[in-house]
C-alpha cells in the first residue's frame, strides 16, 4: 500500500494527512501534455528539416536540375510557338488571297508556357519526360505544317488563273445563310410530291432581286421560256477549268450570249419562271459535264459559323421550290 503522506499544521499544532489538489493535478497534467506535444513537433521538424529520405534527395536533385535547365526549355517552346503562329499566319494569308475572307479561329492559339513550371512550384517524378513530350508534339507539328505548305501550296500560274476563275460567289446579291431553303440531292417535288435528285440549290429571294455571277467567265447560254415547266428563263456561265454554273427560274436577263462577265456581274433578276412555286434562283455547278453539290463552292464571304449553318440546312430532306 502506498505510503501516507502528513505534514505539520502550525495552526492546530498537529500533524494532518496531506490531500491531493485538483488544481496541482491539473496543472502537472497540462504540463506533461505541453510536453509531450512539444516534444512530438521537435520530433516532426527535425525529420523534415535535418532528416532526408532517399525519396527526397531524388526529388531535390530533380529540381536542382529543372531549375537550370528551364530557361533552355522555355526558349525551345517559345520558339516552337512563334514557329507554329507564323505557319498559321501563312495560312490565313493564303485563305484570305484564295476565298477574299479572313479565316474565322476556332481555337486558342498556342502560347508556349503551357505546363511549364516556376522554380516555387511542387516537382513531380516524370515532369522532365512530359515536357520533353510536349515539346516533340509541338515540333513535330510545326514540321507537318511546313511540309504541307511546301508540298500543296505551291501555285503556279495557270493555277491561280484557276483559283480565280473557281465559282465561289454567292448567285443573289446580299446573300444570307437563311435564303438556301433546299440543298442538293434527294428532295421532294412540290408539284407530284414525289422524291427526286435535286441537281442543284434553291435559294429564296424578293422577286427583283439581283442574281449575279458566281466567277468570272463568258456567258454560254441564255434561254427564255413561257412554260410553267423546266427552268423557265435562265443563264449559264462559262467559267473554264470545266466550271459551268447556271442561274434558273429568273424573271429579266440583263445579259447576252458570248458576254464576258465579272464576279458578282449582275446577269438579272429573281424571278418564278418555268416549273417554281415561289421566286427563288435554282443554281447549279457542273464540271466537265457533271453536276456537283454546289454548296462546296458557296464559301466566299462565309465564316466557319455560317457555313455550318448552311451545311446543315443544306442537307435537310425538304420540298424543292422547283
């Protein structure tokens, strides 16, 4: 049994049994805790601070060889960078000389500082190997873009005279996306409602309106009919290259055969001539003899949002006006 302990009262003159304070009980107790936590985070900073794991030496070697390699590799990627935006310029330029349009972006550029790390940001194991990866896309990029240019991009004269003369102008003046109303290929007749190959596309206009030359060329053929069948009064466009277009269905024609015409010539007006159900220009592009969906000729003036929304009205299955 534990001994008891006593001490001397001074005021009973006597010896009393010593109690056990709840105060000095809570005190030694908070004392031993402050102790102990102490003791723990000594323990915890000098493991991080003096302690190095094999894990850790790796990792701070890895950084200490980041932190002098990174300005190489961030002058590799700006490098590859201004490669890839002049490559992109070319080819805007190019766009723009061929279409008379500047090209729609669609996406971001490249800035070249993606990924790429400060000498404060955390290392990761295998960080050298991905932006050594990403700087191999990059080039390789770049090099595929050149060799493209290189290799379709050379144009020679009789080239560009093709180029030039290509059908690319929309047929009516003031040309809206919303004014194709039916595409090319299987349609409905509006008259036996029947399904049938819709050799060309129907675009819809105020009756007056001006219907011009998509490209320049000379005048083939002007025809001029009182039926309420066929194409009623209509023009068709030399173009060379085999490019033939031919404007159907108008009211006034403002031009004669063998006429040499500009793009965008007014060759007359919208009309509802022939077998048509409401004004509207049926126009039609055939090379070398064979008609074709005119709708990949319908760029110019065009950005990449608007031409998909004619591609997609384009290929709606609807009724013809013709």
């Amino acid at each position: 049994m534990p001994k008891k302990k006593y001490y001397y009262d001074q005021k009973t003159l006597r010896f009393e049994r010593k109690k056990i304070s709840v105060t000095k009980v809570v005190s030694y107790g908070f004392g031993y805790l402050s102790f102990g936590v102490l003791f723990f985070v000594g323990l915890l900073v000098l493991q991080n601070y003096v302690v190095e794991t094999p894990l850790e030496a790796k990792l701070r070697q890895e950084n200490n060889a980041l932190q002098t390699h990174k300005e190489i590799l961030n002058d590799r990627l700006q490098t590859a960078s201004v490669q890839l935006a002049t490559l992109q310029n070319k080819d805007n330029e190019l766009y723009k000389k061929i279409f008379e349009i500047p090209r729609s972006e669609t996406s971001a550029s490249f800035t070249g500082n993606e990924e790429i790390l400060t000498a404060s940001s955390p290392v990761f194991m295998g960080w050298t190997e991905r932006l050594t990866s990403k700087f191999v896309t990059i080039a390789k990029k770049a090099q595929s873009s050149n060799d493209f240019f290189r290799l379709t991009t050379s144009v020679s004269k009789s080239d560009w005279n093709k180029l030039q003369s290509t059908p690319v102008l929309q047929p009516v003046e003031s040309f809206d996306v919303s004014q194709l109303v039916s595409g090319y290929g299987i349609r409905i007749n509006p008259f036996h409602k029947g399904k049938y190959h819709h050799d060309g596309v129907d675009i819809a206009a105020p009756r007056g309106a001006s219907v011009v030359a998509a490209g320049p060329g000379k005048v083939l053929s002007v025809k001029k009919s009182d039926l309420l069948a066929g194409f009623g009064n209509y023009v068709e466009v030399d173009h060379g290259y085999g490019y033939v277009t031919r404007y159907a269905h108008m009211d006034d024609i403002s031009v004669r055969v063998g006429e040499k015409v500009l793009k965008g010539f007014k060759l007359g007006t919208v009309g509802s001539s022939g077998g048509s159900i409401a004004p509207h220009v049926h126009y039609e592009v055939s090379i070398s003899g064979t008609n074709v969906d005119p709708l990949q000729y319908l760029v110019q003036g065009l950005n990449s949002d608007a031409y998909a929304k004619l591609f997609i009205a384009s290929k709606k299955i609807n009724q013809s006006l013709d």
